[in-house]
C-alpha cells in the first residue's frame, strides 16, 4: 500500500487558509472563531493579516484538552502600528 501524501502548507496563511487549515466550513466561521477568541487573532504580514500555523495548531490542541483556550481582547485586536 502505498504512502499517503500530506499536503504541504505554508506556515503563514491569510485567512481562507488558515480556515481551511483549521477544518472551518468557511471564511466567515473561521473569523467569528477568531472573535470570540477560540482561534489566535491575525498579526500584521507584509500589510496584510496572517495566522501562523503554529499558534492555529495550539488552539486546536487547546479545544481537544478541554481547557479552550481564549484569547483577551488584546490578543484579539493588536495594535495595527
């Protein structure tokens, strides 16, 4: 039987990706996740918002614990300086 391929993502993704990433049906249910805080907040990429994979991951890590991570309002609307 042969190997089954991942697939390789970017550890930067815009929000479609990071939704997809995630297992969002879509966009939109991915940013309410985002805010109400269950999933990290975007952060400034290239003038652009981002997720980092890494931090998508520990979200997800933290809703199969239990504990349900939630982000503060500051995590949730950082400065956009």
């Amino acid at each position: 039987m042969a190997a089954r391929v991942q697939p390789r993502w970017e550890r930067i993704q815009r929000a479609k990706g990071a939704a997809v990433y995630a297992g969002y049906p879509n966009e939109r249910e991915f940013l309410k996740a985002v805010s109400i805080g269950e999933m990290p907040p975007p952060f400034d990429h290239a003038g652009n918002d981002a997720w980092d994979l890494v931090e998508i991951d520990a979200s997800i890590d933290a809703i199969k614990a239990g504990t349900g991570r939630s982000y503060t309002w500051k995590e949730r609307a950082p400065d956009r300086v």
